[in-house]
C-alpha cells in the first residue's frame, strides 16, 4: 500500500496550495438586493455583498430557510488527524471494503456534527473529502445523505468537488451533474465555475456552453462570468450575453462582472456600469461600485455619481452612498447631502444618513440632526432616532436629548421619550423624570409618566405616586 501513502501525501500538498490561491472565491458568490433569481448562492459570512473576505473560506448554503447558527470554537483539529481519519486509513490501508470502513466513517460524520467553527468543520470535510479520493463516486454519494443537515452537506459537497477537480476536473463536473439535491447542485457548480476558469479556462466555458440542465448551466455562467470579470470584463459581458435568453438569469451573471470588477478597481467599473443601459443591472451595478469607491475616497465618489443624468440607478445609488457614507463619518456626508440640488434627494440622502448614524449611537445620530435647518424633515430624522433608541437604550437617548441646544426641542422630545419609555419600563422611566434638574421639565415629565402608567397599571402607579415627595404627584388630582 506504499503507493497510496504517496498519493494522499500529494494530493493533500496539492489541496492545500490550491486551496490557499483558488478556493477562497467559494464563499463570494453575489447577492443583490435589486434583482431577484430563483438560483441559490453561496455566500461568505457577511452583512452585505460589498463586505467580502478573502481570509476565511466558510461557504453556507443560502436558501429561504435560515440554517444553524455558528458559534464559538471548539477544539476539535488537533497536530495529529482525529480517530476517525486513523480508523479511516487503518481500514482502507488493509483493504476492507467500503461497507466496513463506513462504520468509522460514521464516527466521523458524528465528530462534524459536533464542530460548531466553520473552520474547524472545514478541516474535517476536507480530511473526509481526501479520504474518499479514491472511492468510486457512489460511495460518496452514499456518504453525503447521511451528513446531518443540508448546509453541511453543501459544504462537504464543495470540499469534495474542488479536490476531485485538481485530479481529474471533468469528473468533478459530472459528479456536480449527478447530484440529487438541486439547491446543493447549483452552488457546487457555482463555486467549480469560479474555479476552473482561474485554473482551466477553456474547460469551464466549455461546461457552461454545454447540453446541461438550464438551472445548472446558469450557476456555471455566473460563476465563469465573476472570474471573468477580474481579466477582462468587456469579454464576459458579450460571452454571457452569447449564454442565455433568460433575462433574470443574464442580469445575475451580468452582475457577478460588475462585482468582480468593483473589487478590483472600483472607479472602473462605476464608469463601465454608467455606460449599461438604464434597468436593475445598472443600479446594481453602480450601487456595488461606488460603494466600495465609497471606501477609498467618499466625496469624489458620492460627487461623481452625483453628476450622472438624473436615473432612477443613479438615484439609488447616492441613496446607499448615503447610508454607508452615514454610519462612518456622518456629520461629513449631511454637509454634502445639505448640498444636493433635488429636494427630494436631498430628503432622502439625510434621511438615510441620519438613519445609519443612529444605528451607530443615538449621539451619532442626534449630532447628524443638529446640523439640519428646522423642518419637516429635522423632526423626522429626530422621530427616527428616538423611537429607535428608546427601545434600545432609553437612558442613552433621553441624555443626548438633554444635549439639544433648542430649549423648546429638547422639551418636546424628552416627552415623547418619557411617554414611549413609560409603556415599556415605567419605574426606570419615573425614577429618570424626577431625576431631571429643570423644574419645568421635570414637572411636565413627572405628569407625563404618572398618567401613562395610571392607564397602563393604576394600582402600581398610584403605589409610586404616594410613596413620592415630588410636590407634582402630591397634588395631583387622578380620581378615585
């Protein structure tokens, strides 16, 4: 059996090299917000398809139902491979059959189970992938059923592709062909597409131009199409066009061009996906573009796509500038939103500013409000931030109201903050009301908590307004 110790030894060297330059695109498969496509995708675990990295390899299979939820590590890798990879070999190196060996494998597949770190899951799968190598296909297709749920067979799925494809890539792809479960089908034949067209460009747009099932072909073309795009964006655009008749299908590839231009250079690709025809691509396009340009210089991107002609794309795209732009440096993106010619963009451009600072903090967010003129929409973005902060952290909000320079502004929204406060946690609330050095507003906020929390619970309320020494509640005439 000294042959088969040479062989695992190369093909885990082999893996691993091609794993650290090739795979990491497994989990970079594109979403959009703006176009909707029956086709399952794989995704990196991240807020949004701008945020993508190239540092953590944990593919999860994306359907409408949510997964398992991955928490902290567990120590599962060790220096040495686990029992089950020894149990593993011992049988296959002494030639028992497969239907013997699965007993250790079973042990195995109950070890993955219990890793709740993706990369030690990871580890795993592909320490099962190597050992499968060199099995007939069926028997992997025996295996794969009796992995616990389907993201994790997903995931063993693209670990067992990718390594069969360094050995033999056509059989990786009809392996992909063959398999039953078409949501886990079209991401594997996604992430192969990605692949071979780094390694084997001509044989992947040989499979994505192949007689294949229509929802399969389609995940090819996206993935040939987002690899494409790195080399040589213009080619892809007219190969994809070449590819289908599908609109919904064609724009999702077309896409995955845009992205994988706008991660390579992103002012490029702003000024390539400005010259697309007016429609959802070119809104996506131009959203993911300047988004990451957002990164590298906010004011010459948000500026350019400002002097675009006026679009419903363009429109939409300065309306994410403005919320990304919000939640870093929001005081700096008000000063431009203040700026923009069109009222009605100019209200939504604040609005969405003053919505993603206060995400951040309600300081944030009321520091964004401060600098707005009085108006309908200063006390929107005013209404945002308190409803938001009230029921996050009514103690924070309430306190950077107190900061509002306007006296009559800063008593009508500490009202509403009482008010709303009062019908969730009524004691915090009163306790906050009487602690209020001003008089008048600690007056009109004591009242103002004792008649919402006489609505709400009289009998605890009038226990709080006996026991208080607040002149206010003393005299205060509720009825019997």
């Amino acid at each position: 059996m000294k042959h088969k110790t040479i062989i695992y030894g190369a093909v885990a060297g082999l893996f691993l090299l091609g794993l650290a330059i090739g795979v990491m695109m497994i989990s970079r498969k594109p979403t959009s917000s703006s176009l909707t496509s029956a086709e399952p995708v794989l995704e990196a675990d991240l807020s949004s398809p701008e945020a993508s990295s190239d540092s953590a390899i944990n593919t999860e299979l994306v359907s409408g139902e949510g997964e398992e939820s991955l928490s902290a590590p567990t120590e599962i890798i060790e220096a040495e491979p686990p029992v089950p990879f020894n149990m593993i070999r011992e049988l296959n190196d002494d030639g028992e059959p497969f239907s013997v060996r699965s007993e250790a494998i079973e042990t195995l597949l109950q070890t993955v189970g219990a890793a709740e770190d993706p990369e030690a899951r990871q580890q795993l799968w592909q320490g099962l992938a190597e050992e499968l190598m060199f099995e007939d296909s069926s028997a992997v297709s025996e295996v794969l059923p009796r992995i616990k749920s389907q993201s994790y067979q997903n995931e063993f799925a693209v670990e067992y592709a990718l390594l069969l494809s360094e050995n033999d890539p056509e059989a990786a792809m009809l392996w992909v062909e063959e398999l039953d479960d078409a949501l886990i089908r079209e991401n594997v034949a996604y992430t192969l597409g990605v692949v071979l067209a780094r390694w084997n460009f001509d044989l992947a747009t040989q499979w994505a131009e192949s007689d294949i099932d229509a929802d399969l072909r389609a995940s090819v073309v996206e993935g040939v199409a987002y690899e494409w795009a790195y080399e040589d964006a213009a080619a892809a655009y007219e190969w994809v066009a070449a590819q289908t008749d599908d609109a919904v299908v064609s724009d999702q590839a077309m896409t995955n061009i845009a992205y994988g231009m706008s991660e390579q250079n992103p002012q490029e690709a702003a000024l390539w996906a400005a010259e697309l025809e007016e429609g959802p691509l070119r809104a996506e396009a131009l959203r993911h573009a300047t988004g990451l340009w957002l990164e590298e210089d906010p004011l010459a991107a948000a500026s350019w796509v400002e002097s675009l002609p006026e679009s419903t794309s363009r429109d939409k795209a300065l309306r994410h500038i403005a919320y990304r732009w919000g939640a870093t440096e929001g005081e700096a993106a008000v000063t431009w939103a203040l700026n923009l010619p069109e009222d009605a963009l100019r209200h939504d451009a604040v609005t969405a500013i003053a919505q993603a600072a206060s995400h951040v903090s309600p300081e944030n967010g009321l520091r964004v409000a401060a600098q707005l003129p009085a108006s309908q929409t200063r006390d929107e973005v005013l209404y945002k931030i308190q409803s938001e902060w009230v029921r996050k952290d009514p103690v924070a909000v309430a306190n950077e109201i107190l900061k509002l320079e306007d006296r009559s502004e800063r008593a009508r929204w500490l009202r509403h903050t009482t008010s709303s406060w009062t019908k969730t946690d009524p004691v915090a609330a009163a306790e906050f009301a009487e602690s209020l050095t001003d008089p008048a507003m600690r007056k009109e906020n004591v009242l103002r908590v004792a008649i919402h929390w006489l609505n709400q619970d009289r009998a605890a309320a009038e226990q709080w307004i006996q026991s208080s020494s607040s002149p206010t509640l003393q005299n205060l005439n509720y009825g019997p």
